[in-house]
C-alpha cells in the first residue's frame, strides 16, 4: 500500500468537528478568485499576479498537462525556486489531481533522482537555470520521461508551451480525502522518507494556522525561506495568507539586504525565518535605512529558538515574537500573538488543534510524569499516519494506535505549551536544515578508501548545530577529497560536512554499534 489512510472513525470525527471542510485545493483557488479576484495573490520575479489571474493560469497549465499526458495521481518532482509559477504548478497539478513532489531548491541530482524513481515521477519541473545551477544538466541524469524548464528550455520542452493550451472542459477532479502532494520529511534514514498530505488535512492545517496568527485580506507575507517546506508553505505561509485573501511577495533568499527592502516597499505584515537568520536580521534591523515599522509579527521556527537568542530578536523589532514549532509529518505548534513573553520566550507553543493529541513517553512507550522530558508522540486531524511507500519503517515510525513518533525530546508545560529539550533521532538540525546521518554516511561509505563513517552534530554558535564526520579510512584520503567526492554524488550542498575528523576506530556501544553519543564528546 502506497499511502496509510486516516482510520475511518477519526475522519469521520474530523469532519464532524469542522476541521476537514471537503475543500480541494482547486476549489479553494476558484472560490478564492470569485471573492479576491483582482487582489494581489502573489508578488515576486518583476511579477504580480491577482487571484484570477492565479486561477487562469492554473487552469491553462493544466489543461497543457494533461494534454501532454499527466493523469490523476501520477507523480511530479516539483524543483522550483520562490517566484509565483511555483504556486501555478501547484495549483495545475492539484486541479489534475496530480501530485507534485516538492524538492528543496539545494537538492541535487542525489536527491532528485531518488525522487523521480523511487515516486515513478512522470515529470521534472525545474528552472533553466538557477543561482548559477544549470537544472538541464542535472536533468540530463534523470530517468523521467518529462522534463519541463520555467525559463529557457534548452533540449527541454517549455512550460510556456504548454501555458498556451487552452482551458480543458471541466472534469471531476481529486477528493478532498485524496492525496495532494507529497513533502519531504527532515528524515533519520538512509534514504529520504516522503509524506503523503490529503487536501482535507492540509487545507484544514493552513487555515487554522491563519486563524491563529490573525491573518486577513490586508496581511502581507514575506515568504523568505523556500517556498517547497512546510513552514513557509502551511504554517501559515503562503497558503494560510492565500486562504486569508491576502498577498504572499516571494523574496528570493532571507539575507536582511533582500528582505529588509521588501518588508518597506510591499509593507509585509508577517515572515517567518529560522533561528539563525532571525540572529541576522536582528544585527542588522540596527543599522538598516529601510522602515521595517510593517511587520506585526516574526515567527522564529524549524530549529530550537534559545531563550538567550529570542530575547536578542525580541528586543529589536517592535512586533509580536511567534515561535512556530512544527514537522513536515504534520503537528505545528505556534505560541499565540497574545501570550506573555515569559512564554513566546521560553516555549515553542502548543498545538493548533483541539484534537492534536501529545503523548510524552519514556523508551518503553510508557508516560512520563507530567512535565518531565520524554519522547513526542502525536496523532490528530493533520498528522500522517504513515510515510509513502515505506511499510517497514512506518511499524518503527508509528505506534500500532497511530501515533507518529516525531524523534523530538519534549516537556510539556502546565499551561500545555511544549518545549523542545533534544532530539532521539539521528538527525542533524544545521540551522533548519535537516541532515539524516545516515544518508551522509552511506554516500561517505560509497568511496573506496573510507572503512567506516559516521555523521554527527557538532553545537554552533550561529547554526545551532553543523555536521562532522568521522572517518575510518582504509587508504590515504583527506577531508576535501570526501568533499569533493559528496558533491560529485550529487548531494545537496547543505549535506555536505562541515568538517571531517580521522581515527583508528570509532567507540563501540555494548551492542557493538557505533557510540554516537561518545563521538559527539570527541574534539
Ligand atoms: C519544520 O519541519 P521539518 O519537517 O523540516 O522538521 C521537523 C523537525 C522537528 O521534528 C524538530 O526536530 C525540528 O524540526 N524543529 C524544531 C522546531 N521546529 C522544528 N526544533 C526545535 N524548535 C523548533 N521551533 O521544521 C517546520 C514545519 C512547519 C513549521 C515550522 C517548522
């Protein structure tokens, strides 16, 4: 089985309590267009787009799809940077059914060409080129039988060419309790896992989170970080703001001298960043020219938020701290606008829904006394209750009773706010980018003069974390030559180790696996 559905009884109580509407995504941009229509949706690449003119294009691309052979339910690895087609592609995808599977801008050919076969993608959608990548030559690797190029295609075919289809006769289109797209989880595993989200669940997951950050037609979001992740896609993002009837600008990258110049001149009233560029934009809100005066709330998320560091960023900008904890997998946890600081300052929220449930629980699954750490197990109205295609991991993932095992250390607060105390799985958290080490390390043991390898998180100042590797080498290597090597893999830049570190052996656990809690002491 592909996809593990919701249990029957729980979709039914989802429903009944008003969190799954029966919205699809194209339903929702078409209403969207009735109520907004000349509205600005989108702004980004010299571009502003209306809700109509979203609407449209969608419809055109989709009937351009479809004639190019793109059905209900087939698989699309979608590779696309911040600029409002990303969102067209979407919504065509979505209106066929189709489900887009969404790639990080630094993924390369490693991770693309996973994708593509391990989904059987019958599509590649990618910029010609971009940030100085040529994304046709990585297609050239790629086993699909489409690639499509937003922008010059070269031996490729051009969306533009299939944007001047014309509108098909309307068809049924997906259910709301179907999948929608597919999203990448931070993942602990050799491979990266994929995550099935169903319109029902996601939908519901937005528009409650726009609802708690009180968005509204006049909101303004800046969408700085990729547009592909969960966070600036759903928590709000851009699609909470779009079920608002707001406008989403799309900034090309977060550095401050981009965004800062955003903020004034589209007058952006909510963003969200990661830890270490909120750090950045805080040193340099001191010395920026431009009026940040707009911005009514910054959300900090996708790695712990220290105290020390929320209370730097909260002293600079005059505007309500939000941290936003939460997993591709599902489970978002926000603090509210209203909180206290002793709250928005110490904790990572609480959930958005009355139904997420939390279990905090020892190693035997046992409960923990109440606001002692223990492992985060949830379930609820938009958690997955499995991984796509990955029977045998999900019975490690998930409880028999369904709940997902999120790998993070939490304690619970009495008010029922969560705070992050660690981290139970072998994951590196490089500043919100999540590093399976296991994947690192299997591509590390693919060079023949490396006898045994593995990836640890080392604490950073800036990042939080970054990546070491340890290294037994059976022949002369050196730490660029490992380097040089992952990239020639294909691996995504932020993968690659930050350093490397040689020894005869690596320390054993009384099972005889490799101690990573003794190599993370090693200096
Ligand atoms: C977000 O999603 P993912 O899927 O990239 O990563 C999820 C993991 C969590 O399990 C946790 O380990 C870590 O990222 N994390 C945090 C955190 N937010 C995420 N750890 C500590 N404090 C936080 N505030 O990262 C994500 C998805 C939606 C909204 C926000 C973040």
């Amino acid at each position: 089985m592909d996809v593990v559905p919701y249990p029957p009884e729980f979709a039914a109580r989802y429903r009944a309590a008003g969190y799954w509407r029966g919205e699809t995504f194209g339903g929702m941009l078409r209403d969207l267009a009735a109520a907004h229509g000349e509205r600005t949706a989108l702004v980004g690449d010299g571009e502003r787009w209306s809700y109509r003119r979203l609407d449209e294009r969608a419809d055109r691309l989709a009937a351009g799809l479809t004639r190019l052979g793109v059905r209900p339910g087939d698989r699309v690895v979608v590779h696309l940077p911040n600029r409002p087609s990303f969102y067209e592609v979407c919504f065509a995808l979505f209106r066929i059914g189709a489900l887009p599977v969404f790639a990080l801008p630094a993924h390369r050919a490693a991770e693309i060409g996973y994708f593509c076969e391990f989904t059987e993608a019958v599509a590649y959608i990618a910029p010609g080129t971009h940030a100085g990548f040529d994304h046709r030559e990585l297609a050239a690797g790629l086993k699909v039988p489409n690639v499509l190029v937003d922008g010059d295609p070269g031996p490729y075919l051009a969306l533009d060419e299939l944007r001047a289809a014309d509108p098909l006769p309307p068809a049924p289109g997906p259910e709301p309790a179907d999948v929608a797209f597919l999203q990448l989880s931070g993942g602990s595993t050799g491979v990266p896992k994929l995550i099935p989200r169903t319109h029902d669940d996601y939908i519901y997951s937005f528009r409650a989170s726009a609802e708690i950050c009180g968005l509204s037609e006049r909101s303004v979001y800046l969408c700085a970080l990729p547009a592909a992740h969960n966070f600036p896609m759903s928590s709000p993002g851009v699609f909470g703001t779009m079920a608002a009837g707001g406008t989403s600008v799309l900034a090309p990258n977060p550095a401050p001298d981009v965004c800062f110049p955003l903020i004034e001149s589209e007058r952006v009233t909510i963003t969200g960043l990661v830890p270490p560029m909120a750090l950045l934009w805080a040193d340099a809100a001191g010395r920026t020219r431009h009026d940040l005066s707009s911005l009514e709330i910054l959300q900090v998320g996708g790695a712990k938020f220290t105290e020390e560091a929320a209370r730097r960023v909260g002293g600079v900008f005059d505007c309500v701290l939000q941290q936003v904890f939460g997993m591709a997998e599902g489970l978002v946890n926000y603090t509210r606008p209203d909180d206290p600081p002793e709250i928005t300052l110490t904790t990572q929220g609480r959930p958005i829904s009355p139904d997420d449930e939390i279990r905090v629980v020892d190693d035997q699954d046992a409960p923990v006394p109440d606001g002692e750490p223990g492992h985060l197990l949830t379930r609820g109205p938009y958690t997955i209750r499995g991984y796509y295609r990955a029977a045998e991991h999900n019975a490690v993932a998930f409880t028999t009773d369904g709940f997902y095992r999120t790998g993070d250390i939490v304690r619970v607060t009495p008010a029922g706010y969560l705070v992050v105390e660690g981290r139970a799985k072998d994951q590196i958290n490089r500043g919100g980018e999540k590093i399976a080490a296991a994947e690192v390390e299997n591509h590390l043991l693919a060079h023949p003069a490396v006898h045994d390898a593995s990836v640890v998180a080392v604490p950073d100042d800036y990042l939080g974390e970054r990546t070491r590797a340890h290294i037994v080498a059976r022949a002369a290597v050196t730490g660029a030559e490992l380097r040089a090597f992952l990239r020639e893999r294909g691996l995504a830049g932020y993968k690659i180790p930050d350093q490397f570190a040689f020894a005869e052996t690596l320390p054993a656990t009384a099972v005889g696996k490799v101690s990573k809690r003794h190599l993370r002491e090693r200096t």
